[in-house]
C-alpha cells in the first residue's frame, strides 16, 4: 500500500472516532438535560402536594393533632429545597404525616364536609400519583445516565467533562389507602 493509502485509511478512522465521541457526548449532554427536566418535574409536584396538604390542614376540619402534624410537615416540604440533603428524609415525613392524619374515617367525614375539602383531598391524590411517576421517570433517567457514562470511550475521553454525577431520589411516596380510591 502506498503512503497516500495510509493517510487516506488514517483520516477516515479519525473522522469515524471523532464522529463517534461527538454522537456519545451530544448522547450523553442530552441525558443530563433529560436528568436536570425530570428533577424540576418532580420537584414541582412535590409543591403541589405539599400545597395541597397544606390547604386541607388549614380547612380547620381537622382535629388539632392531625391539623398540625400535616401543616407542620407540609411547611417543612416546602421550606425545603432541590438538592438539599435533608429532602429524602422530608419528603418520607409528610408522607407518614398524610398515612397518620388521613385515614379512611377521617376522608370519609372530610369528604362529606364540604366541597372545597374534598376536591383539596382530590388534589392531594392526584398529586400523590404524579410524584410517584416523576419519581421513576427521574430514576430512569439518572440510570440511563450512569449506564452511559460507565462506558470506556466515555471514561477515557473525559466526555462527561466536570457533570456531577446523578442520584437517584428515594423517599416513600405511597399514598394513604384511603385515598387512592
């Protein structure tokens, strides 16, 4: 083979692997933008259930434990922050709050109470039912991006660049029996 060969052969393999690197970290910029979008979907329906937590205990109809065992936990979920290390836990105890306050004789009377009550309970559900799938989807996506940034290419190639890698979220986000209807 001649030297003109060579270079030819040499100059297609380069803009092949330089194809490649730039497919694997465009990839790999997409899954933590995917990462970044999953964590704000999450984080706003956690608002949403802390708000709606919030508005049931503050109906006063409630006994004045359980009021203030959700209103405390629902202020402590949106005092808290996204990326505060303390969130987990937070979120886990609004979660025990609604187990411990709401139980099926107490959604039964506040259901009967009255309509803005009920459709706040309503609220609580829905949203309950959203951070459990933001939850995943986020999950999913943090999975996705450690699967990827696992690979030798990505590794030897410093493709991540200085990204943190992401956690995964874990707290219980079961929602009472009562009130999954």
């Amino acid at each position: 083979m001649s030297t003109l060969e060579w270079v030819t052969i040499v100059v297609v393999l380069v803009l092949i692997l330089g194809w490649y690197l730039s497919y694997s970290a465009a990839r790999l910029d997409r899954l933590h933008a995917r990462v970044e979008s999953t964590s704000a979907a999450l984080d706003a329906q956690l608002v949403r259930r802390a708000e709606a937590t919030l508005e049931v205990a503050n109906a006063g109809h409630l006994d004045a434990a359980s009021g203030l065992i959700l209103a405390s936990a629902a202020a402590e979920s949106l005092a808290t922050v996204e990326g505060d290390p303390d969130r987990e836990a937070v979120e886990s105890d609004l979660t025990d709050a609604l187990h411990a306050a709401l139980n099926p004789i107490t959604i039964d009377a506040l259901r009967a109470i009255d309509e803005p009550t009920s459709e706040s309970l309503t609220r609580i559900a829905a949203a309950g039912v959203r951070v459990q799938m933001a939850r995943r989807f986020h999950n999913d996506a943090v999975i996705d991006v450690r699967r990827v940034r696992r690979k030798t290419v990505v590794r030897l190639f410093r493709l991540a660049g200085h990204a943190e890698l992401p956690a995964t979220i874990e707290f219980d986000d079961e929602l009472p029996p009562s009130l999954r209807g």
